[in-house]
C-alpha cells in the first residue's frame, strides 16, 4: 500500500493523472497496476494513510503552524 499511496500523492502533488506519473517517474508502477491494486484497498485505509504521510512530512517542512490536509476519493 505504502507504494500506492506514494503515487497518489505524487500524482496530486504535481497536479498531473496517475498515468502521467507511471510515465515521467522511472521506478514507478503503470497506471493498470496502481488501479488494479487500489481495486484490493480498503478506501478508508489508503486515505488514512495518505494523510497521515502528509502530516508527517509537512511537520518535518514547516513546523510549529497548525495544518489541515484533505484527500478527495471519488
């Protein structure tokens, strides 16, 4: 899961489709392969931990300030 995730939020971070990261990043999965494995997850389980790695990393990047992360699934 921690590699689906990691691609979702580089897809939202960059603003671009998970296809578009599975083409420019070299290591990562295909489009297919993240579908078929988010297709296995928990919804509730990859949000969660979406935002949980977002908080973690925005504490590293800007500490001491309130943050408030949302993650839209559809």
């Amino acid at each position: 899961m921690k590699m689906v995730v990691y691609h979702l939020l580089n897809a939202c971070a960059s603003q671009t489709s998970v296809n578009q990261v599975s083409d420019i990043c070299v290591d990562s999965p295909s489009e297919g392969a993240i579908r078929y494995r988010l297709r296995k997850l928990d919804l509730e389980t990859v949000q969660q931990a979406s935002n949980d790695k977002l908080k973690t990393n925005t504490v590293k990047t800007v500490p001491r300030k309130s943050q408030s992360f949302a993650n839209r699934f559809r």
